[in-house]
C-alpha cells in the first residue's frame, strides 16, 4: 500500500510542556476516507518515540524542531515518509492499498503483529503468489512456495478430484503408516479461516479468488497460541474483506483443461503378451520344437496368435479417461461508508476429473457485514456450500490389466460382458471386458451442505486496549450413495437374488466455537508492549448412520425398495461422536527499540477426547529475537540491510484424535436377549490416564536481506521430539478385548528448511527474481521397545517395508539385501546379515535398504516483469530417497498362476533369465511363485518437474478500462505438470492416473 499527503500546508506549534520540540497533529485514512485507527507515527532516528493514531485516526505527536518528515506505518501497508513543510490546521494522509506489504505482517488468526517484531518461524503469501503458480488448488501452490509445506503423492489416488490430500507442515509427529488407527489424520496441521477453526476440506474447496493471505505458523513461538492443536503447525487463511466506497463488481473465472499423464505406463502390446504367456508356462509344457504340448491350449494359443498377427492390438487405457474441463466463477460485490460496509459473492466450481463418471461441484454462497459505532466493531460472515461429488465405479487398473489381444467390440459394434471362456482343471474362467462394467448405471456419488456463521464484535474503550467476542456456528449435512448394478461382472457366478447392492450413509454434523479475548499494545518511548488474554470454547458432534442392500433384479431402480434384503448378517448401523474442548490462553510479547524481542506464550487445554485423570493439559513457549539490524553500533549500508536471529522454544500438542480414544467401547448383540437386558461385550477398553501427547520444540533462524534488499535469504533449524505417542494396543483375545489406547514410545524431528531469492533486475516497470528453497527433514523412533513388535511381523508375513524400532527412520524401508539373479539357474541370491550368500530368503536377514524421505527437497524458479507482463516457472526437486519399486515388484515378478492371464510390464518379457547364462535382472520367466521382499526392488528416486509455468498480464490506467467502466483487469495462462523426469520407471496413478494441466484465469473489476 502507498500513502499520499494531501493540505501540505502544516500547522506548527509549540509544545509548552516540550521545550524544543513542535507538535503536528492530524489524522490518516484510508483509500475511501475512512478513520485507521493504530497507524504507527514516528521519525527517523526516533529512539522508541511515536505514537499511534486514536479510534478516529486522529494523532498529535511532539517531535523535535531539527525534525523534517514524519513516518506512517501500519499493518498491512507500505511504510512513507511524508515531508513536513508550510502552515495549514492539520495534516491529512491517504492510505491506498499495497498487497506487497501482507509479507511485512504476521496474521495468527488471534492477533496480528509486524514481522520484525515477531520471533516465530512463519510465511506469509497473498493471493498474487499463490496465483503465480497456479489457479486451482491453493494447497498446490503453497507445496511449491514453501518448503516446510509438505503433501505426500498418493499413488493409488493420482489426480483424483475427490481424493483426501495427506500433507504436513516440517515433517510428522506421529507414528508413520498406522493413520487409520487414530480414525483422523493425526499429523494434519491446524486451519484457520477469519480467525475461525475449519476443516481441510474447506480450505481445498476455497476459490482461490477469495484468498487474501495465508500465513504457515511453523514454530512452537508462532503456533502455541493454539495449544493442544498446534503441534503439526497453523495454516492461517484470511479472505478478502468488504472496501468501503460506491458499489463495485468484481469478477473472476478460471479455466482449465486436463488429460492423464500415461508416459510411465509401460504395458505389453499383444505380440508381446502372447510370447510372455507361452514362456510363463502358462499354456503348459513346451516341447522340443518349442510348441506347446497341451492341445487345448495349443488350441487356445493359435486362437490368440490368429488375432494378433491380423492386426489386433486393443489399446485400453484410453476407454476410461476423458478430456476434463474446469471451470469456476466468482462474482462479488462489495460497497459501503465509514460505518457501514458489504460484500456479497458467489462461486461456482465444477472440476471434471480425467477419469469418466468423476467430478467435483462446488457452489458457494457467501455475504459480509461490517458495522462501525463510536467503539464498537461489528463483523458477520455467512456460508453456505452444496458439494456434489461424483467417483468411478471401475478403477483404472480394470483396464490396465485387460489384454491387447482382446477385442473391445463384438462384429456388431456391442460390447459383450464375457469375451473369453477358458476352461481350466478347477472349473471354468471367464474373461470379461472393463467397458461393460463402465457403461452399466452404477454409481457412487455424494451430496454435502454445510452452513456456517462466523459473528465477530469488537470494543475499543482506548486505544491500546481491545475486547472482542467472536462465536461460529457450523451445521451439516452429507449423504452418500454407492449402487452396484446387478450386471457388473463381480456378480458373474454370484446366485441370483444376491446381485446388485446399494449403501447408503447419512451425516448429521455441527460444531460451535466461541472465544472472548483482550488486548492491549502501547509503546512507552524505547519500550514496546503487546499482550493478550482470552478463553476459548468449541464442541463437534457427529451423527453417522449407514446400511447396505442386497439382491437386485434391474439396474433400473436403485431404491433399497427393490432389494431382496440386507446381506447375510448384516443390519444397520450408526454411531454418535461429541468433542469437546475448553481452552485458556495468553500471549505477552516485548520489544526494547525494536531490537531486543521476548514472546511468551501460555495456554491450558481441556479435552474430551483424552482420560477423565488427565483433563487438561498445560503448554507454553517462549522466543527470543535480535535485531541485529536495528543496534546503535550498526550503521546502514547497501550491503547488509537487515539481519534478525531467532530461538524459541515450547511443547505445543495434539488433540487431532479419535473422539472415542480414551473411551470403553462396547458391542452389543441384540440377537441374544435375556432378563437383563442387551448383552455387551467390551471391544476397545478405555483408558482414564491417557497422557495429552505433546511436541516439544526448538527452532534457531536467521533472516537476511542484503544488497539493497535485493538478497532475502531464511533459514530455520528445528528439533521436535513427541513424547509421549498414541496409539491402539492389540490385546490377545484371551483377555476378551481387542484393543487398549496407550502411551507409546516417541518420535524425533530434525531438518533445516532455506528460502531465498535474488533481484537481478529491479526498476519502476522492469522486476526479475530468481527464487528457491530446499528442506532437509529426518524422524526416528525412540522408547519405543517392543510394543509394535506385532506391527513388525505383520510387515514380514505381508512383505511391507516399514518397521518400527528404537533409533530407526520412521520412513526407513527394511528389506533382505539381494546379490541380484543367479546367471545359471535365475534364482535370486540373497545376502545375511552375517555377509554370506544364500538361496534361501529369510525375514530375519531384512537390513534398512533406503528411505522413502529424501536428502533434499525443495523448488526453484524465475519471475519476470515488464510493463504490465509477467512470466513464473517453478520447479520442483528432490534427492537422496528411493522407492519402493511396485510395477516391478507386482507386474514384472510376483506373477502368480492367476496373475499372467493379465497385462503386465514388458519388463516381464525383455528383463527376466530365461536361459542359463543369461545376465538378468529379475528371476525365471516361468517362476510364478511368490516372490519376496528383497532391495532389488527399492531404487534411487530422484525427480525433477516442471510443476508450474504461467504467464499472464496486468493493468489499471489503460483507456480501454475506462470505457467499459471497468478499473482493473488480469489474465493468466497455466500449465501445470508439463514435464516429469525420474530416475525410476514406475507406473503413478493405479486406480486413478495423474494428470497434465492447461489453464487461464481472468479477473476484471467494475
């Protein structure tokens, strides 16, 4: 934001209770002249001396008579100096807006401080840098921007729309691979929208449009104010608010189109398949001649071969998938006085996925109110949001696996449910085709509504003093429905009257959250003082109930009406959950000329979802800042331009768990009454002195800017330990329950995050930054024992990689080491852990062969501006992890005799031993027993994308503007996704593909 001085024409007078000194008075306004009350007034080499402006922006400041300009400073706006010249009644000045300053500023969604007062490790990025990287999802962008921001790919999900994203802030502070056991995520941050507690849902559903700031809390300094939910970190959302002044349109569309990213699917063709097949074995014996025995399947072989050699090569990947267009618009309107100001808006999304039968559509419903009288502050935000949500019914992997020697269609052009029937020893097995599955009417679909109401009152008896009460209220609504039609080939050989389900869920929730908290900020000369005090209250309830159906005679009709029944044993079922939280916290933070800084912070947490001996729980933090930029001794030059060190130091914790986790859980068996009543058994013993899981935290930063401020560098050093961790005890069934919760072991965290960025050109219509940052994360067990040995050997009898051990990575992948295939037989040879050579594998020889975390990881990028024009690329990196190979592991080896009637890799053909001599990767083509886990299938994973390329040009002073009426407009061109390069060759996106983005956005205001 830029200020403006207007009546330059000053009144000068003596301050008789300030010999030497002449006092100005004045008031500052903003862009629509309305009173900013707290707008910061001082001088140049001031010492602590200043004042802020009054409820009604007035100010009245003694300054000393060598004293030529004054300096304005608020939150939010660029800092001016205004030159002091001439006799007028008073001084005027005109703030106008700058979203450039939001970085200067930290938002908590309690309070709000400037950055260089603030000790915390923190982010700040406005709408214009979220929009640089793309338009469509703000979490997507803010993993390329920020390097402690981090979400997990998910493989199986790909670009699914409706797929649930799993991200952290610095790495996770529970234990990594048993997440269904807590119910919730339980390494999922905390988000805030307008100061109010949400949902991540909410956040990935928010237009992008909307979003003024958001600000990533980081340490135990910046996110202890949240207490027992802060350990995972803060994600601070703020949406743009009504401006006051005449009635104003603005309006935004996004465009986007989207096909799947098949380039590390590498299937066989039908040649290919057919010869794999016959050196498989799975015609059979061959015979010296090399035909096979068996006339049969000689039979069946030709049969094949015939189609092949006649040109029959079906390509099937492209039968599920589509083109997918994306489209959103956002409409707000926004007007209002000094007292009085409004926005209304609505948004609408629809997100066609790449695959056929998936989409998301969002339409949003959103209006503001602001309400200024003497002292006090009204504000009220109203939601409403309908999702529809639709998901395939057939998994892309139906058709990955379908042959290429198949035909899609019969000679009439019909696509037939059975297009083989091969007999067989154990009976008779049907081939059936992926695309009659797709084109029959199942569905699976989902319907939310939700209302919120966020009211907000303010009242300022001074100045420096603030009291305000907020209360939200979220109510909810969700039904989902899943039909599968009586002719999907899963109920081929099923009996008659038990084809086709239907299953239906109905979600009631509602949630409040209410708060009342005070202020106060003054500064006394080189002193500066804020703090704040307030108690929070909140509950959650769900209300979950669910059936399924069975036996359908049609797909005609999906009404459970026209079911025969529930399934064998089955009922209906529901369950109810209550959270609830109570919460008292405060925040003392201390400046001595901006130099020296102190933040403390100190909360007690009361929650329902921990034992009734353990209620509530205590956290705090305290930080230390220097700025070393702002000592005497340091004198300003154009090399180093400003230097701040950072510590801070708290124990934030963990609430997001189960609500039933410290509770006794019983199953009642009505089929068995007696005198007494429901029988009960207990399934899941509670425990009444369940510990409050805490995080205790260290983070050392620097923040640097040099070369006239074109050089910003950040650096943070963090140390977490979790201590103690949760999680469900399986108990022998012996003792006649499943489950215990407990207090398990802990968890370690330690990384190094940098950011920086450089100006290599910078003048009034010319900006060129080259940017990038880099994280370093690793997390270890410890005190962990022998409780999880149970996990450990679930890992080896189902050959999964993660282990749990005292000391050991939580990501760590644990495998028997391999020496490779034998040239003479092409069986694998195994290494012990004593060094010797083995045929045989054994799981107690598994050592760690990598980790899925890398080195490194991180972005980097260019900017470019000129002249209204601007072109970003950004991207992405990461090295030093492997991976778990599973094209390799399922689809080149581990074949089993089931398994070779489908399409494989053609790794499988070209890369396994065939003969003695043969120098190969993997073991005998016509091995089809179980292969196990060994490190020939973990592999370096180094990556490098283009995630973002974006152009796109700006302007508000053109003559084209003003003849339409129009004051500002914008446009932008995406690709997202363009390029992948990898060090391994792994099929991404089994159930559901990725994808490649094109888009544009267009923003024009009236």
């Amino acid at each position: 934001m830029c200020l403006a001085a207007e009546n330059h024409n000053y009144q000068k007078t003596k301050d008789v209770n300030n010999e030497g000194k002449i006092t100005y008075q004045g008031v500052v306004v903003d862009d629509t002249d309305m009173p900013l009350p707290g707008v910061n007034v001082t001088f140049k080499n001031a010492k602590g001396v200043g004042v802020v402006t009054d409820l009604d922006g007035k100010f009245s400041i003694a300054i000393p008579e060598n004293v030529r300009s004054l300096i304005f400073s608020y939150v939010g706006m660029k800092t001016q100096t205004i030159n002091l010249s001439g006799n007028r009644d008073n001084i005027k000045v005109r703030l106008e807006p700058d979203v450039v300053s939001l970085q200067e500023t930290v938002i908590t969604g309690i309070y709000t401080r400037k950055v260089e007062s603030f000790t915390g490790s923190m982010a700040t990025y406005s709408e214009k840098d979220l929009k640089i990287i793309g338009n469509q999802n703000v979490l997507q962008s803010l993993k390329a921007l920020d390097p402690s921001f981090i979400i997990l790919e998910n493989n199986l999900a790909g670009s699914d729309p409706n797929a649930t994203m799993n991200l952290n802030i610095g790495g996770s502070t529970n234990i990594v691979g048993l997440e269904t056991e807590y119910t919730t995520n339980p390494n999922q941050p905390l988000f805030i929208l307008d100061g109010f507690e949400t949902t991540l849902s909410t956040i990935t559903d928010l237009s992008m449009d909307r979003i003024a700031s958001i600000t990533i809390l980081k340490d135990a300094s910046s996110t202890a104010i949240y207490g027992a939910k802060a350990a995972n970190g803060v994600v601070v959302v703020e949406t743009k608010k009504p401006e006051a002044g005449r009635l104003r349109f603005n309006y935004n569309g996004n465009f986007g189109v989207e096909w799947a990213d098949l380039t590390d699917y590498n299937l066989m063709n039908s040649e290919e398949k057919l010869q794999y097949e016959k050196l498989a074995g799975y015609y059979g014996d061959l015979g010296e001649d090399g035909q096979i025995i068996d006339e049969y399947y000689r039979t069946l072989y030709n049969q094949r071969l015939l189609r092949s050699k006649q040109g029959l090569d079906s390509y099937w990947l492209n039968e599920p998938l589509r083109t997918g267009f994306t489209q959103s618009h956002n409409i707000f309107a926004e007007g209002g006085d000094a007292a009085f100001r409004y926005g209304i808006g609505m948004t609408y999304t629809n997100t066609q996925g790449v695959m056929k039968n998936s989409s998301r559509d969002i339409l949003n419903g959103n209006v503001q109110l602001t309400y200024r009288i003497d002292k006090f502050a009204f504000s009220n935000q109203t939601n409403i949001t309908n999702t529809g949500i639709e998901n395939p019914m057939v998994s892309f992997s139906s058709f990955a696996k379908t042959n290429p020697f198949y035909d899609k269609y019969n000679e009439y052009g019909e696509v037939e449910q059975v297009i083989e029937t091969i007999k067989t020893p154990s009976g008779t097995q049907y081939i059936t085709n992926p695309l009659w599955d797709l084109q029959q009417k199942s569905f699976d679909k989902t319907n939310q509504l939700a209302f919120t109401n966020n009211f907000q009152i303010e009242y300022r008896p001074l100045t420096e003093l603030r009291i305000r009460g907020k209360f939200g209220l979220t109510v909810g609504r969700s039904t989902a429905e899943k039909f599968q039609s009586p002719k999907m080939s899963t109920y081929l050989t099923t009996d008659q009257l038990k084809r086709g389900s239907y299953s239906e869920s109905n979600t009631k929730s509602s949630s409040y959250d209410g708060s009342l908290d005070v202020s106060y900020g003054k500064t006394f000369g080189d002193h500066t003082i804020n703090a704040i005090g307030g108690m929070q209250i909140s509950e959650s309830n769900t209300d979950l109930s669910q059936f399924s159906a069975i036996g359908y005679s049609s797909d005609l009709f999906s009404n459970p009406n026209f079911s025969n029944g529930y399934p064998d044993g089955g009922k209906p079922y529901s369950t109810i959950s209550k959270t609830r939280h109570a919460s008292y916290y405060a925040n003392f933070n201390y400046g001595y000329k901006l130099r020296y800084l102190v933040d403390l912070n100190l909360r007690t947490d009361g929650s329902s979802v921990y034992g009734v001996n353990n209620p509530f729980s205590t956290t705090w933090s305290f930080g230390l800042g220097w700025n070393i930029h702002n000592e005497a001794f340091f004198k300003p030059n154009d090399i180093l331009n400003y230097l701040k060190l950072r510590y801070s130091l708290g124990n934030p914790g963990n609430a997001n768990l189960n609500a039933k986790m410290a509770n006794s859980i019983y199953t009642y068996y009505t089929s068995y009454p007696n005198m007494f009543g429901l029988a009960a058994l207990i399934s899941t013993w509670g425990n009444s002195g369940l510990q409050w899981q805490r995080t205790n935290e260290q983070n050392f930063g620097i923040d640097v800017e040099m070369f006239d401020n074109r050089f910003k560098l950040s650096t943070d050093f963090f140390i977490k330990k979790t201590d103690p961790l949760l999680l469900n005890i399986d108990f022998p069934p012996s003792s006649g329950i499943s489950k215990v919760p407990m207090n398990v072991g802990a968890m370690k965290n330690r990384g190094v995050t940098f950011t920086t960025s450089y100006i290599l050109m910078r003048s009034n219509d010319l900006n060129w930054t080259i940017n990038a940052n880099l994280r370093h994360i690793k997390t270890t067990y410890y005190n962990i024992g022998d409780l999880l040995e149970k996990y450990n050997e679930q890992g080896r009898t189902n050959q999964t990689l993660i282990r749990y051990y005292d000391g050991a990575s939580s990501t760590a992948m644990y495998a028997v080491r391999s020496a490779g295939i034998d040239p003479m037989t092409g069986n694998e040879i195994f290494i012990k852990k004593d060094g010797s050579y083995t045929f045989k594998w054994d799981s107690a020889d598994e050592v760690i062969c990598g980790d899925t975390t890398p080195d490194i990881e991180g972005s980097f990028g260019t900017y470019l501006y000129w002249k209204g024009f601007s072109i970003n690329a950004t991207f992405t990196y990461r090295y030093g992890g492997q991976a778990f190979l599973s094209t390799l592991f399922n689809k080149v080896e581990n074949i089993s005799d089931v398994e070779v009637k489908y399409n494989q890799d053609k790794r499988a053909l070209y890369d396994r031993w065939q003969k003695p001599g043969d120098i190969a990767k993997f073991k005998r083509i016509d091995d089809t027993s179980q292969t196990n886990m060994s490190s020939r299938f973990i592999a370096d994973d180094n990556t490098l994308e283009l995630s973002s390329l974006s152009v796109g040009y700006e302007c508000t002073d053109v003559k084209w503007l003003k003849t339409i009426g129009a004051s500002a407009f914008n446009i932008r061109l995406y690709g997202n996704n363009l390029f992948r390069l990898s060090t391994i060759k792994e099929e991404r996106g089994i159930d559901y593909p990725f994808s490649r983005k094109i888009s544009a956005s267009i923003g024009i205001r009236f």
